[in-house]
C-alpha cells in the first residue's frame, strides 16, 4: 500500500462518516419503528416519545409510510459509500504497520474515524470549558456527550490497535523459539481470542439487543442512548477484532521473525538530540538527561 497519509480526503471522509453515523444512530428509534414496531403499545408509545423528543427534523414527514424522513434515509445510504471511499483513499502513514493487505482497509479506516473521534472530543470539552469557565454558562450535554464519544474512541481503538498489532505483548520466550513453534503460539493466542468473542457474543447478545430494541437511554436531561449504543457495540468490535486476529495470523504466517530489543523502544530523534548534547567529548559534566534536553528545546 502506498506510504502517503494526511491528504484532506483521507480526514474529511472519516469526519462525514461520523456525521451521518451519529445522525443515523439519533434518529435510529425511527427505523426501529418504520422496520420493526414494538407489538406491545406501551413499548410502542415509550419509543415514539423518545424519537419525538429527539428528532431534529420534526417537520419533515416520514417516506414509505414510516417514521424515517429523507434526511434519516440520505445518511443511511451514505454510511456504506463514505465507508468505501474511505477504504479506498486511506493511506498508510509512515509509523504505521508496513504489512498492509486490501482486506485491513476496513480496520485501517476505522482508526483514521476513531482519529477524528478524538479531536471532536476534544473540541467538545474546549467548548464546555469555554462556556463554563468564561461565560460561565454551561451546557447540559458536554459531559454525557465526551463520555459516549470516549466510549467509541476506546472501543474503535482495540480493532485499530489490533491491525497494528499494537497491543501488548511479552517477547522473551517467544523470541527464543523456532519460527515453528512461534507459529503454534500465533496459533493458540489467535484462537483464544477467537473463542473469547464467540462466548462473549454468546452470552452477551440477549441483553445488547435487548437494549437496543428498547432504545434505553443514560437517564439524564440530555439522555443520550449510551447503553442502547455501546452494548452492542462491545459486541461488534469484539468480533470484528476476531476476525482482524485471523486476518493477522494469516498475513503473517510466511513472515520473516523478528527479534525485539530494548533498541526497539528508543526514540530515533530523541536520540540525534543527545548525540548532538553529547557531541564527540562525551558527556563530561553535562545533563543530558530527557527533562534537560527537552528544557533547552523550549528556549
């Protein structure tokens, strides 16, 4: 895959993508009920008095005799092109993995989402601090808000964090095996994961449905559907992380082994930056500590 990333495509997709995912996820109770209507009226009428107090276009009549109106419908169709443009023009960026297949798009671009997540996270909180501290009036939504937009980041991450083959791993028997037997344990470790997310996909599917059916919400004054969303999210990701550990033992399968260091940990332009404090008469009496160096950096 081409080593080229930051092009303005590659950030405004991800953040139109959120836009129309959030759009669809607020108005979902209205294809719950244009698709799927609760048998029981007191059900019925509960979801109906969430969708009309949620709806931001509440003049716009429903299409197909349902409850969904064209804006509902024009983002759900876009959800699915936004994401394959996305997978299409998403770059691999130089720190990332280098061993990228077609099928690791999907993960990829998932990360470049949960990216955008972040700063508008982020630019929640600046706005509430603003308001807060500045104005000092304060909005009812900020806080509920980061935490369900936190809850997406941290979960979105372990699929990217997957694909990156990023997260934590203990190398010192490892290393010392035969490429055979580091396959077995790339073998074993692919299948606990594997297991793990079926028994947890189990045994977990009755309530995430359950509360997404029922569309339960966080119980405040801006009560967004925190619970309603994330369950069921827990179990999405989980199984796409399945799948991206299958995708991950199977690219890796003919790879050559590589032996980690303590050299792997190292900071390359931390490092030109003592050799240039050092310089070729050792260090002497100097400080040439991390806070020191990065002391003179600011001045």
């Amino acid at each position: 895959m081409q080593e080229k990333s930051g092009s303005l495509i590659e950030w405004l997709v991800p953040l139109a993508f959120i836009f129309c995912a959030g759009w669809v996820t607020w108005h979902m109770p209205a294809f719950t009920l244009t698709w799927a209507r609760p048998e029981d009226p007191s059900q019925y009428d509960k979801l109906s008095a969430l969708f009309a107090r949620a709806d931001i276009t509440p003049n716009m009549t429903g299409l197909f005799g349902g409850y969904a109106d064209a804006g509902d419908w024009l983002a759900l169709i876009l959800i699915p092109i936004l994401a394959w443009i996305g997978m299409r023009t998403v770059r691999r960026a130089p720190m990332e993995f280098e061993s990228w297949r077609a099928i690791d798009r999907l993960a990829v671009f998932i990360g470049r989402v949960t990216m955008m997540l972040v700063v508008v996270l982020c630019s929640v909180m600046i706005y509430e601090v603003i308001l807060r501290y500045v104005f000092e009036r304060p909005t009812l939504w900020a806080n509920e808000l980061s935490l369900w937009l936190a809850g997406f980041v941290f979960l979105c991450a372990g699929l990217y964090a997957m694909q990156q083959r990023s997260h934590i791993r203990i190398f010192l028997l490892y290393d010392m095996l035969p490429r055979a037997l580091q396959r077995t344990c790339d073998c074993i470790s692919t299948a606990m994961i594997v297991i793990f997310a079926f028994f947890l996909f189990y045994g977990g599917y009755g309530e995430a449905f359950d509360k997404f059916y029922r569309w339960e919400t966080f119980g405040t004054v801006f009560d967004p559907p925190i619970p309603a969303t994330l369950k069921p999210m827990v179990l999405i990701v989980v199984a796409l992380v399945a799948v991206q550990a299958i995708i991950n033992l199977i690219s890796d399968w003919n790879a050559e082994p590589v032996i980690h260091t303590a050299a792997d940990d190292i900071d390359q332009d931390e490092l030109e930056k003592l050799k240039a404090a050092v310089g070729s008469d050792g260090t002497a009496g100097m400080d040439v500590t991390r806070g020191s160096i990065q002391s003179k950096d600011l001045r």
